[in-house]
C-alpha cells in the first residue's frame, strides 16, 4: 500500500494534511481501512465541537469492529464530509481523497511536525 508523502500520520491510523490556511483535513489511511473491512457507518463530531490532540473525536463501525476515531490535532471542527455519511464506503473506496472525514481549524499547526512521516508511518505499518 502506497503511504501518500505528503501528510502526517497518527499511531492511531488516521492520517493529516495542511490545507495551508490553518485548516486541517484529516481521514483514516489505508492500512486501517483495510484492516476495519467494509465500513458501514461513521460517526463524526458536528461543526464547532473543540478536538484534542490523541483525543477520541468519533466512530467507525465496519462489518468486522467499531472503531474510535482520534484527532491528530487540537482545534475546531469546521467542516465534516456529509458524503461519507450518506456514503461510508468512500472511506474504503478513496480514504486519501474522497473519503476524507472533517477539516480542523488547528490552535496551533505545529503539532504536524510531531506526527510520523510517511517513511515512519510505513515502517510502523510493515
């Protein structure tokens, strides 16, 4: 599985990307994805709600487990992906683009760097 280069990952499994206006978009990679099996439902947090860093943020259920989700990152939820609501196998189908799940207003983007690169997300995934 191919570990895109230009995100930030969890130990967690879910990956980051700075939007570049303090926006980040954060979703699940492939490997947790592959391992959850056909997912049938997600649970996300509504606009506005306050996230911590390593902290629970949401579900994911799949056919196999439900799963909690965490944020890689402090903020403000400002936007979820209704599509993966209405459809949650995009988390399967895409989950580095079309299966996204909420964009965070970061307190502070630096907390980016802290995160594995794709080189340590791979190896922690090998």
């Amino acid at each position: 599985m191919a570990v895109p280069k230009d995100r930030r990952y969890s130990k967690e499994h879910e990956w980051a990307i700075d939007e570049g206006d303090g926006t980040i978009r954060i979703g699940i990679t492939e490997f947790a994805e592959h391992e959850l099996g056909d997912v049938i439902y997600v649970e996300l947090p509504k606009v506005g709600t306050a996230v911590k860093q390593n902290a629970q943020m949401g579900e994911i259920e799949s056919v196999k487990a439900v799963s909690d989700l965490f944020s890689p990152v402090t903020g403000e939820i400002v936007e979820i992906n209704s599509a993966v609501k209405d459809k949650p196998e995009l988390v399967n189908e895409a989950p580095y683009e079309a299966g996204w799940l909420v964009k965070v207003k970061a307190t502070d983007t630096g907390e980016l760097a802290g995160l594995l690169d794709s080189a340590q997300y791979e190896e922690l995934t090998s």
